[in-house]
C-alpha cells in the first residue's frame, strides 16, 4: 500500500508525472487507476468535470489502496467537502481565491492550489503554502516562465499542469522547482473507452522513468 500524503510536498513527491484523469464512465475508474499504479504512478487526479468523478475517486479509494486518489478542479468548497467524503487523499485546484484556500484547508487534506503569476504565488506564500500548481502551464509562459521564478521565489515547489506532452515534460522536470508534472497524454479517451489497460500502463511506464 502507497504511503498517504501528508503535506503538499508528498504529493509532489510520488512520481514525476501525476495523470490528469477524467471519468466518464465510473465503471473505467478502478482498472484504469490499476493499469497506472502498475507502470509506477501511485497519484491519480481525477478532474472534477464529470458526473461520474466522485464515485469514481471512492471506487478508486476503496477498491486500489495502492493508489493515492485525489480530486482536481476544486473550484469551491461544497466540490472539496464531497471529494475528501469521497476519499481523496489530496486536493487540487485550477485557482485559488481566499476562500478556497480556506475551504481546502478545512478538509485537513493536501492541497496543491493553482496560480499563473507571480502575485498569485506570493499571497499563497503568505498563507504558508509552498507547493503549488501552475495552471495553465503552457499558456502561462511554459518551463521559461517557471524557471525565471527560482531566484525571487525559491521556496516554492510546482506541479505545472496544461498542454504538457510527453515530449515537453523533461524540461519542466529538469528545472529545480518542479516536483512533478500533470498530464492527460497517459489516458487518452480512446485508450480509456475501449479498455485498452496494457497500452495506458505502458504510458504510465514510460512517465515514471522520466528523470527529476
């Protein structure tokens, strides 16, 4: 069984991608996190964008204790009340307002909360948060951007999420305030739909030995 996250850093720490997932079908959720805990990625975010995204992180909670199933999309906090109800072991969001980052903290769970800019960051900074999702990645300025905030900002650790490929992922990880990447290329809707479970672990396989 995966060890539970405790802080924010544990998330990042699981592997050097976190699948982004959206579930449309709940009977998907369990062999599709199975298939990405067997290529070596334990930390599934399930994207708060279906019906069917709360039972799945339950089913996944219940049913694949070596994953670590956590809900993303977070946009208020009826949404992060019901997923950690629902199991998650981690929070994230695409934004952060003051009362988001208030609600995220009343579920006692990890949160990574999303920002694109540097302000966005300091006041999160204020609040004691330290590890953080860059959200949209790629339309906010990429791995450049990231990588101009070492030195003004070297207490802060990333998730960059948002038109990240396989091919774009090493230079996010190489940088040394990324702790992992997002990325929805592990499951494409094709794979997820037709069962194809091998190839998506084959994915997964090929992400976790991404270096970092």
């Amino acid at each position: 069984m995966t060890t539970i996250p405790r802080s924010g850093a544990d998330v990042l720490d699981l592997a050097p991608v976190m699948p982004v997932v959206v579930v449309e079908d709940v009977e998907h959720a369990v062999p599709l996190a199975r298939a990405l805990v067997a290529g070596g990625l334990p930390g599934i975010e399930v994207t708060l964008r279906t019906p069917a995204a709360l039972d799945a992180i339950e089913r996944i909670a219940q049913e694949v204790p070596e994953a670590v199933v956590g809900a993303g999309t977070v946009v208020n906090g009826e949404q992060a009340e019901a997923a950690a109800k629902a199991g998650s072991r981690f929070l994230v969001s695409p934004g952060c307002t003051p009362a988001l980052a208030r609600a995220l903290a009343d579920t006692g769970l990890p949160a990574l909360p999303g920002v694109a800019t540097v302000s966005e960051a300091m006041a999160l900074m204020e609040l004691g948060l330290t590890e953080l999702k860059f959200f949209p990645a790629e339309a906010s300025g990429g791995a450049r951007f990231l990588k101009s905030l070492t030195g003004p900002l070297p207490g802060i650790r990333f998730c960059p999420t948002g038109g990240i490929t396989a091919e774009s992922a090493p230079d996010y990880l190489a940088l040394p305030n990324v702790g992992c990447v997002g990325g929805s290329w592990l499951t494409p809707a094709s794979l997820v739909a037709e069962g194809r479970w091998d190839e998506v672990t084959a994915l997964a396989r090929e992400a976790a030995a991404l270096p970092r």
